[in-house]
C-alpha cells in the first residue's frame, strides 16, 4: 500500500467520525503531540538534569573531596600550627575542623555509597588524626603543665627562694647564689628555649646549668649551716632536681610528643592525605569518564528524542493533516460544486454525497437543492414555456385583454395600445371611465358595480371609446369577475365593434339591400303580374264579348275588339322578352354581334318602333326629335344598341308630359359615338339616381306608372358589353338627360 | 239600366268594359284616370264607379277617398277593378268602403252578376 492510498483510506475511515470530533481528535493530536514533544524535551530537561544532576553531584563530590581534601590539609596546617605553637586557638580550630572534618567525611560516605570505602577510610584517618591530635594536645597539655607546673611554676618558685636566699645572705654567699641564680635563669631560659624548641642542645644546656646550679647549690649548702638558710638551700636544690626531673619529664613528655607527632599525626595525617588525594584522583577519573559516558548517553538521549520528536511531530502533522484534509478536501469539492450551481451549472455533477459526516450530509442537501434547483428550473422554464405560449395569446390575440381593478386598469395587452390610442403606462394611470364616451359611462360603470358586488349583470357590453385625438370607437367589452392578487377584479376583452358594425350595416345593408331587392322582385313580380294581367284582361274581355255579343256587335266594333287581342298578345310578347333578356342580362348570356350600322338609318327605325309600342299605350301623340351628326357610324350590336335606345326613349316618353319633346342626339367623338336621350319629364330624384340601373329598381316617384324596372338594367348591361359608359343628369321637375358613349369599334 | 262611371287608363280595357256595359244596356261615362274620373264622377249623378288602382296621377285609393270626402258621391257604389291580386289591397280596398274588389282578368259572367246587384233597383 502506497502512501497515498493510506492516505486516502484514513480519510476515508476519518469521514466516519462527525467533524465536531474530528476537530477534537485534531486537538487531541495536538495536544498529544505537544505533551509528547514536552514529553520528550522533559526527558531531554530530565537527562540534562540528570546528567547536570550527576556532573552537579561529580562537581560537589570533587567539592566536597577537595574541601575535605582541603580541609585535611588545613587540619594538618592546623595541627601543625598547633604543633608550633601550641596555642588555644590553634588547637580549638583545629579540634573544630577536625570534628566538622570527621563529621563532613562521614556524611559524604554516607551520601556516596559508591565512595564508602575511601571515605570511611578517610573519615577513619580523620579519627585517627583527630584523637592523636587530641592525644597531642593531651601530651601538649601534660607538656605545658609539666612545664608550668613543673618547671615554670618550680622555676619562680625557686626563682622567688633564690630571691629570699639571695636577702638573707650576704657577700660572697649572695654573690654565689647570685651566680647560682643566673646559672638557674640560664637553665631556665634553656629550659624556656627547649620548651619551645625541643632540641637537644637546648635540653643539654638545660641540664648542664641545672647540673651547676645543683653543684652550686650542693656546696652551698654543704658549707651552709643547719638551719633556715640550709633548709632554703636544700629545698633550692630540691627544687632543682624537680625542675631536672621535669626536664627529663618534659624530655621524655617531648619525646613521646615527637613521636606522636611523627607517627600518630604524621602517619595519620599522610593516610588522610593519601586517600584524599586518591579520592580526588579517583574522583576526577570518574567524574571524566562520567562525563564522557554521560555527553555519549546525551548525544544518545538527543538522537533517540530527535527522532521520537520527529516521528511525534511527523505523525501529529500527519494527523492533523489528515484531519484537516478529511474537512478541507470536500469542503473544496463542495465549494466547487456550489459555486458550480450559483453560476447556474445545474448539471454539474455533486460528488461525496454518499460520504458518512456532515460534509457528505451537506452534499446530500446540496444534491437535493440542486435536484429541487434543476427541478425548478425545469419547471421554471416550462413555466416560461407556458408564459411565453399564454403571453403569445394574449399579446398575438386580436382582441384587447384588459383588467380592471378598482377603478383603473392594472394590465392592457399591446392590442390594448392600438385599440385605445394610449401607451400602456398612461392607459394604466387613467380611471378606466375617462376612457368612456360620457353618454356611456353612466351604464358601463353601474354594470361594473353589480359586477363586482357578484350581482348578476350583463357579460356583453356595446360603448363607445374615447380615443386622444377626440373621436370615438365603438367596442364591445365581454366582462367576467375574477380575482387578481387576492382582489376582485374585471377581466375585459374588448373588441372594436367598429368592423362588426360596419360588417352589421353592411350585412344590414345587404338585407336592407336584398329585403329592397326582395321587394323590388315582389313588386317586379307584382307589377309583371299586374302588366301580363292588363294585356290577359284586354284579352279575355275581347274574347269573352266577340263570343257572347258577336251579333250585337259591329264589324268595325269586332275589329277594334280583334286588335285590341292583338296588342295585349304583343304587349305580353314584349314583356317575356324583357323578362328574358334580364334573365340573360343576369346570367351573363348576353351575345355581341358587333356590326356596322348606319346610325341614322337605324334610330329612324328605332324610333319608329318606340313610338309604334307608345302609341299602343296611348302615347301616340308624342314626338322625338331626332338630331344625327352625317358622318357618325360605328361598329355595333344593332339588337343590343336598339335595346338600349329603345328603352331611353319609352321611358322619356313615359315619365315625359304630352307637350315635352324628347330629343335624341347622336354625335361622333374622338374614337367613340355619344348618343344623348333629353326629355323634360318628371326627372329623377337624387336619391334613385344611384340606383337607376339597378334591376328591378323603380324610382320613387315613378311607383304608379307601369314599368317592370327591367329596361335601364339591360340597357346598362348591353352599354356595358359594347365597352361603353352611360350617364344620367337630371333632378325632378326639370327632366333627365342620359348620356350614353360607345366605342366606334372598328 | 245604370249610369256607370269607368276609370281606367288602359285604352283596350276601358273600351271593352265601356262595350260591355252598354251591350247591357247601362250607360257609361268614360273617364282617362284619377283626376278625369273624379271630375265626371262630380259631373252626373251615377249608379255604379268602377275604377282602376294603379294609374297616372291619383289612383284608385285616391279616387275613393275623394269620393268619400264628398257628400255628393259619397253613397255611390264604389268597385275596384285591379290587375293586383295581392290579398292586402282586396282587402284594403274593402276597408275603405268599396263595394267590390274585381280582378282583371275579370270574366263577363261575373261581371254581370256583380254589377246586376249593385244596380238593381237602378
């Protein structure tokens, strides 16, 4: 296993534990491995401390050795001090040291078990040191006594007996015992002098003058008489002798002295420094080799505590790497993944969702928000879908969506705008009722009451809007309640009535125009009827008396009668024809036969014609004049023209009273014929004038003369087949003028 | 034997209802239209009008109503000779007080009889 899946794989087992303990745990590696490092530096401080501890305790040791080194070297200065002069102080400091000495030794033998021994020894030789240099105060003691007490003490003793000696006598006894006495002070200054250097010489000299004095004294006393004198000479002597006798205890006290020194003090003292000295070398030696094996044991210690610290603090690091990273490394990924999502990334992909701690909880949460994210965005966006389908209806609908809440319009639709004439905003910021024609505000706005109070009203309403530039549009609003943002409200289409209206009046028109149509058929039909009846009664009655009264009957009478059958046969003839010829008019089957004519020739004929049928009718008395330009002639349809002609001419004579003229013009124009019919009839009123070709159409003041309406139709209609143009000038009581212009065709 | 008044401005027909009658011995005066017609209805004392609806000038309806309004000729037996055969104008024309209401083509069998009865006694 390589480090790096280690690694991972402790995250991984990391992961398991929540985070909150995780930071514990890295706190706990911390402080583990700060109290391991502490550890580590303590035994590091302990084996310094040790080590210190132990070149300390060398140190002291050699201290303490070199002190009672010292020290048994100032014992020995001491006691040789004392040796040399025997001094109180000398000999209590050294009593002093020695026992601070023996008792010093003896707590370091028991400090140092490892120098027991030699510091036994020593203390021993200390001992030993101290008693004999007790022993030598002693004998110092026993010397000065014996030698105060004996000789000193003895000496003014004497010397004061030698001084009484000296009163009592006279002469050459005084001057003897003078001389005695100065041999005695000799000795005792030799004694004095030995006393404080015991030498030989000085103890010789001693004696030698003791051994005068007692000579001296011997003879004096010899010579001296019994008695005072004697006694005095002899207890001199006596005192003589002790004082020789304490030289020789002296001598021998000094004797012992010496040796005591030599061998007691000496050798003791010789030991004590012997071992001393050994113990100080030993010391040293130990204390080097010590040192060496304790800088090689530290060298050991700091090796041994580096690594351990290294590993310590590798493996806290680790951890805490390992920790930091178990938080650190999905935390980025989160991150990542969440910066991913508020770019809008919905698709980025949330990894460690599956992971066990808070982190893989909260990239669960975040796969969830982003779930419910893209969700939303989904439904979001077929939510702008369905937006953008309900706002292309609503905008592309051609009609005008408005809402009214209160008293104004919160929302227009763009139609809006083009039916009212107002941009949106202002549409909005008006009262909807300033919109309305006046006369219909009233209506508008009681319906929206009722509307809005839920009483039943209405849903189709007709007012007019009123538009910026003043004038007003008819509209119809389709109105139902409904709620907008928790509030009642009106939801309007408003559509322009205007088209309608107008496809209303036209559509009205139309009926008005086919109910017309209808009627003028009914009354074509009626008045056909009524004009086959006229000639069908001619008939009938002619018939009906040539069978009953033809004896009564004169033959001019049945000859009448017999023509009378005759023009009500052609009058019928006529009318067929007619009605035929509109029913082709209508059907479009009417054939050109254009054919060239010779213009005055025909209206001759045309006119003939005309007046032949009117005469039939009673009009026979009528007259047209006829004015034809020479040169006018044309290629036309003669059945067509004679049509056309024919039927302007019967109605001027028809609508014309007896006495008016009717005259027909015919005059050549460039590239066409004009052919003009005027009469001074009963004229047309304006009113019909545009309806005048109309078929069937009968002009108003022309209701009680028989006509069928058919004959201007047809003629329009065969002027119109020529490639032609027909007009008509005329107001009532003056007369009509009707202009008809062809094409000369050719 | 009647005096009968004849208003009609068709020449054909006013002619063979003029022969007629006299054929059946009533005498008749011949009147061109409206305004002729109510001037000869002024003019003699009649039996019998007989009178077209549709003419130039005053028709029919007119003709009566200014009959009516006069108290001279307003008793006289008022009959409407029509080629309308709409049921509203029969029935119209009755309204008005005319005695009859003839549709041309009317036959001379009934023409008698009608006239018969409103003349007898003439």
């Amino acid at each position: 296993m390589n480090f790096s899946a280690a690694s991972w794989r402790a995250v991984a087992s990391l992961r398991r534990i929540p985070i909150r303990l995780r930071f514990y745990l890295l706190a706990g590696v911390n402080v583990a491995m700060v109290a391991l490092l502490l550890v580590l530096f303590s035994r590091y401080e302990a084996a310094q401390e040790n080590l210190q501890d132990s070149q300390t305790r060398m140190q002291q040791l050699d201290l303490t050795l070199r002190t009672l080194q010292s020290d048994g070297n100032r014992l020995q200065a001491l006691i040789r001090q004392y040796i040399d002069r025997p001094e109180p102080g000398a000999q209590e400091a050294a009593t002093r040291l020695g026992k601070s000495l023996y008792d010093r030794v003896g707590e370091s033998a028991m400090a140092h078990a490892d120098l027991r021994g030699p510091l036994q020894s020593a203390q021993a030789a200390v001992s030993v040191l101290v008693s004999s240099f007790d022993h030598l105060v002693t004998l110092n003691t026993r010397i000065q006594t014996s030698y105060e007490s004996g000789i000193l003490n003895t000496g003014r003793d004497a010397s004061s007996r030698f001084a009484r000696l000296s009163e009592s006598l006279t002469g050459s006894q005084k001057a003897q015992i003078a001389k005695t006495y100065e041999v005695f002070v000799e000795a005792l200054l030799s004694l004095n002098a030995f006393y404080f250097h015991p030498d030989t010489a000085n103890a010789d000299q001693a004696r030698n003058s003791l051994e005068r004095v007692e000579a001296s004294l011997n003879l004096l006393s010899a010579a001296a008489p019994a008695g005072a004198q004697r006694d005095a000479l002899l207890a001199l002597t006596a005192r003589a002798r002790d004082i020789d006798t304490s030289l020789t205890r002296l001598e021998q006290l000094l004797l012992e002295r010496s040796g005591m020194m030599r061998v007691d003090v000496g050798v003791s003292a010789e030991r004590l420094t012997a071992i001393s000295d050994t113990l100080l070398a030993d010391n040293q030696r130990r204390q080097a080799t010590l040192r060496e094996q304790h800088l090689a044991e530290r060298r050991g210690v700091i090796v041994i505590l580096l690594v351990l610290a290294v590993l310590v603090a590798g493996l806290g690091l680790y951890s805490s790497w390992l920790i930091a990273r178990s938080v650190q490394q999905p935390l980025v990924e989160l991150m990542g993944s969440v910066n991913a999502l508020a770019a809008g990334n919905l698709h980025h992909d949330v990894r460690g969702a599956d992971a066990p701690d808070e982190l893989g909880t909260l990239a669960q949460t975040l796969q969830t928000l982003k779930t419910g994210a893209l969700a939303r965005q989904q439904a979001e966006a077929a939510m702008r879908l369905s937006e953008e389908h309900y706002r292309n209806v609503v905008d592309n609908i051609p009609e005008t969506i408005v809402i009214v809440r209160g008293d104004r319009m919160i929302f227009a639709n763009p139609r809006a705008t083009e039916l009212t004439g107002l941009p949106t905003p202002e549409l909005l910021s008006r009262p909807f009722l300033s919109l309305i024609h006046p006369d219909d505000a009233a209506m508008v706005a009681e319906r929206h009451r009722r509307r809005m109070s839920g009483e039943p009203v209405e849903r189709y309403t007709q007012f007019r809007l009123l538009r910026p530039g003043g004038d007003f549009l008819w509209v119809e609003s389709s109105a139902v309640a409904v709620t907008w943002d928790d509030q009642p409200a009106t939801l309007a289409f408003l559509g322009d009535l205007t088209e309608r209206r107008r496809a209303e009046e036209s559509v009205r028109a139309a009926l008005e125009q086919q109910k017309e149509l209808n009627e003028l058929r009914s009354r074509f039909i009626a008045m056909a009827s009524h004009e086959f009846r006229t000639p069908l009664s001619t008939i009938l009655s002619s018939a009906e008396l040539l069978r009953d009264y033809d004896d009564k009957l004169p033959a001019a009478e049945k000859r009448d009668i017999l023509r009378g059958i005759e023009n009500g046969v052609q009058r019928m003839a006529s009318l067929l024809n007619d009605v035929l010829t509109v029913g082709r008019v209508e059907s479009g089957k009417i054939e050109f036969h254009p054919a060239r004519l010779t213009l005055k020739t025909f209206c001759q004929s045309v006119i003939a014609e005309v007046m032949r049928s009117e005469s039939r009718q009673g009009r026979g008395d009528r007259q047209v004049n006829l004015h034809v330009e020479e040169t006018a002639a044309a290629v036309l349809d003669e059945q067509l023209l004679r049509h056309v002609l024919g039927n302007l001419l019967s109605n001027a004579i028809k609508y014309s009273p007896p006495q008016g003229g009717v005259q027909l013009t015919v005059s050549a124009l460039a590239g066409g014929i004009e052919f003009t019919v005027a009469d001074g009839g009963i004229g047309i009123p304006d009113e019909d004038l545009p309806h005048l070709f109309d078929t069937f159409h009968r002009g108003r003041n022309a209701r009680n003369v028989p006509g069928t309406g058919l004959g201007l139709a047809i003629a329009k209609k065969a002027v119109e087949i020529h490639g032609g143009t027909i007009a008509v000038d005329s107001s009532v009581g003056k007369g009509t003028r009707v202009t008809v212009t062809l094409p000369a065709g050719g | 034997m009647a005096n009968i008044l004849v208003v009609e401005d068709e020449t054909d027909i006013r002619n063979n209802l003029a022969r007629f009658l006299r054929l059946e011995g009533h005498s008749v005066v011949e009147a061109v239209d409206g305004i002729d017609g109510l001037a000869k209805a002024q003019s003699a004392p009649l039996d019998l009008i007989l009178c077209d609806i549709s003419m130039p000038g005053l028709n029919g309806y007119a003709v009566l109503e200014k009959l009516q309004a006069s108290p001279q000729t307003c008793d006289i037996p008022f009959v409407f000779v029509s080629a309308s055969v709409e049921p509203g104008k029969q029935a119209r024309g009755v309204e008005m007080g005319a005695k009859a209401y003839v549709t041309k083509p009317f036959n001379l069998v009934a023409m008698r009889e009608l006239i018969n009865r409103l003349t007898q006694g003439a």
